[in-house]
C-alpha cells in the first residue's frame, strides 16, 4: 500500500515521516525488551507460587503499560503535553507540524469538494 500511495504521490517520503517511523520502531523495541525481561524475572521469582502465570500477566500488564507511556512521552513529547492537559493541567502542546504528504491530501481533497 505505501508503494501504491508514494507511486500516486499521495504520500511524501520527507525526513518527518522517517523519524516517526524510528520513532515506531525504538519504542517497539524498547516495549518488547521490556516485556522479555519482566517474564524472564517472574518467571524465576514466582516458580514456587500457585498463581504464578496470574502474576506473571499482571506483571506484564502492569509493566507494559507504564514502559509504554514513558516510551511515547519520551519519543513524543506533544503526546505528553496532551496527556497533562487533559489530566487537568493547563499545559498547552506545542503545535504539530503537518507533513508535506498531510498538506497534499488536504489540498486534494479540498478541491475535490470546492467543484
């Protein structure tokens, strides 16, 4: 499909667009070596407890969601304005830039709708 898009020139493959996409990639990364290591260190410290696949998913949950939110608050710091901003803080984001690829879709499909 994205060689389809760029053929058709509806998407632009600008330096924007790859840093967001390293940007994907790390926090995958950093996301997945995360949850290997919360299940290698629960699975060794919860063996002898009954419960000890519950505690592990907890775990992993838990964990998970918190490795997350730093990565994308790191990787991504309007998110992390937005996020305060709607938890009560009076924190404006900074404005996002629009891509090049944003502002040839927009303009295509604002002439499409003026005729």
């Amino acid at each position: 499909m994205l060689f389809f898009a760029a053929r058709r020139g509806f998407l632009v493959l600008d330096r924007a667009w790859r840093m967001s996409l390293a940007k994907f990639l790390l926090t995958g990364i950093i996301l997945a070596a995360s949850f290997w290591l919360i299940a290698r260190l629960s699975g060794s410290a919860f063996a002898s407890m009954h419960f000890h696949d519950g505690l592990t998913l907890v775990l992993l949950a838990v964990g998970g969601t918190i490795v997350h939110a730093l990565a994308i608050s790191s990787c991504w710091p309007q998110l992390a304005c937005l996020a305060r901003a709607r938890l009560g803080k009076q924190v404006l984001a900074p404005r996002v830039q629009r891509t090049s690829a944003h502002l040839l879709i927009l303009r295509d499909w604002r002439a499409k709708h003026a005729a």
